[in-house]
C-alpha cells in the first residue's frame, strides 16, 4: 500500500523510483461512491415497482366492480 497526500486524490502521480504514473485514489472513497450510485438504482427500481403494482391494483379493481355489482342484484 502506498500513501500519497489527500491533496493529490484525483489527479495523476509518478513514482520516484520506476517512473510508472496512475491516478491517486482512494478506495475507500470509490466504495461509498459506488454504495450511493447503487443504493439511487435501487430506490428508482422499487419506485417504478410500487409504481406498476399500483396500477396493476387499480385496474384489476376496475375489471371487478361490474362482477361485484352483478352478484348484489337480487333475483326476483
């Protein structure tokens, strides 16, 4: 593990001994970003779910009514 200065997070940095460059990250970091970028997907998942059941209720509720009106007529 190698530690670099929060200072230089983000941008790219060269090793003084080989010359290899690569972009100062830090784990931890990309793993909460990574978190909240999957915790949004899920809460619009589950929207759009909640959403399709409610209109899945709603319109079975609506091919019913004239079913539960039918059986209340009384037969004379």
């Amino acid at each position: 593990m190698l530690r670099i200065g929060v200072r230089l997070l983000g941008q790219r940095v060269y090793c003084q001994h080989c010359g290899g460059g690569f972009r100062a990250t830090d784990e931890a970091l990309e793993n909460v970003e990574a978190i909240r970028v999957i915790e949004h997907l899920q809460e619009d998942r589950i929207e759009t779910l909640l959403e399709l059941a409610a209109e899945s209720i709603s319109d079975s509720l609506k091919c019913e009514q004239p079913l539960e009106e039918d059986t209340t007529h009384k037969v004379v």
